[in-house]
C-alpha cells in the first residue's frame, strides 16, 4: 500500500486538497457548502498524508497539541461571537438584530458574523475528524 | 429466559409500538397542506437573503436561524471525540497498559 507513487500522489496533491477545503469553509454564505462540508476536506486531506506515510508522520503534519487547541476553543470562539449579539444590545448569536452591517450579497465579506462562526465550526469538524482517525489508528483494540 | 430478560423485552416492545404509533401518525410527504409547510418556510425562502445577506440558504439557516442549534452540534461533536478517546485510549502515560 505504501508504494512510492501513492506517496508521491499524496504529497503533490495535499495542498490542493487543503487549499479546497478552506476555500469551502470561507466561501460558505456564497457558494454551495459550507463549514462542516469543508471541515470534512480539510481532514480528509490530513487522513489521506497519514494512510500514505503512516500514523507518526501524518502525526507531525498536524500535531496532538494543535488539534486539542482547535477541540478546546473552537467552541469557545463559537460562544464569544454569540456574546457580541449581547453586547450590541441584541439576543444571544444575533446577527442583523445586533446591527451588523450585513455588506453586499454575493461578496466575500457579505452575512456579518457568519463567515467567522463558519470558520469556527469548520476547525472544530477538522479537529474532531483528525482525532478520531489518529485516536482509532493509534490504539490497538 | 429470567426475569431481566423478560423485563428488558417488554420495555423495548412497549418502545417499539409507542414509536411506530407515532410514525402512523405522521403526515404524508410532499402534500402541501401537511403542517411542515407553514409560514417558517416562506419565511425562509422569502426572506433569507434580505435578513441575512447570505446567498447559501443552507448556511443562512444554519449559522443564522439556527446559530443556537449549530453551536451545539459542534458539543456534540466534541462529546464524540471525547467517548472515542475514553474508549479507546489505554493511557500510556500512567503507564495502565491492557
């Protein structure tokens, strides 16, 4: 299985794989998909490296203190952007209520806070995916 | 067959029937008149893009509508990781080797 081609695939189409899945997780409030769909592709990239070059290599390209961080806060990030709604004078996760500029549809920075919560939930959907692979590849059962 | 077994068989039967009377009672898909249809749809079909200024409909309702929903299904995804690693971790650290 660990041939040298399939390494090589691996290598030189990894940050294309990686590229798409951000360009997924940002583009969520214009295109079809969205946070947890690119969450998957960014993983998957990772699950790919590590099925080519096994659980201690794939482990150096995203280390366990990395995705603990992204498990621990991602949420966290999640909830400081519902307080913002509070702050405003809005309930809690508000977005237009709050009286946030909107912007213009079909623009990157259009939708106000949704960009950045997809961004949030798109890391914990990585996170959680990675650890779950390593965590099954690891252990013997 | 004791008694725990018997008992356990009983509650999932009892389980059983009460869900699939509930599955009887259920509208059928795609009439118009069924109660899904109301007025949050065309709420939502109408005036998403307005309220949100998203043109995915999708994550309108996901990360707008239902932000409070979405946020906890990020929990629940860490509730998943979590019983993973209790399960499977053998804790080499401690040294509590299986």
């Amino acid at each position: 299985m660990r041939d040298i081609i399939f390494k090589r695939i691996i290598t030189l189409i990894l940050p294309f794989i990686q590229l798409y899945g951000f360009y997924v997780i940002f583009h969520g409030q214009i295109s079809p998909g969205g946070s947890f769909a690119g969450g998957i592709i960014v993983a998957l990239g990772i699950i790919a490296y590590a099925t080519a070059f096994g659980a201690e290599e794939g482990r150096a390209v995203l280390p366990e203190k990395v995705t603990t961080w992204a498990e621990s806060y991602g949420t966290l990030w999640y909830g400081l952007l519902g307080m913002v709604g509070i702050v405003k004078g809005g309930p809690f996760l508000a977005n237009r209520l709050a009286g946030i500029d909107l912007g213009v549809p079909g623009t990157l920075s259009s939708g106000g806070l949704i960009a950045l919560l997809g961004i949030g939930v798109g890391i914990r959907v990585a996170s959680t995916m990675v650890t779950l692979f390593f965590t099954m590849l690891e252990e013997e059962v | 067959m004791n008694l725990r077994t018997l008992l356990v068989l009983l509650i999932a039967t009892l389980a059983v029937y009460v869900m699939l009377g509930a599955a009887a009672e259920l509208p059928p898909y795609g009439v118009p008149d069924s109660p899904a249809f109301n007025q949050l749809a065309e709420r939502y079909v109408g005036k998403a893009l307005e309220e949100t200024g998203v043109l995915n409909m999708v994550t309108s309702i996901v990360l707008d509508y239902r932000a409070y929903d979405t946020m906890f299904e990020t929990i629940v995804l860490f509730t998943a990781a979590l019983a993973v690693i209790v399960a499977l971790k053998t804790g080499g650290e401690t040294g509590g080797k299986r």
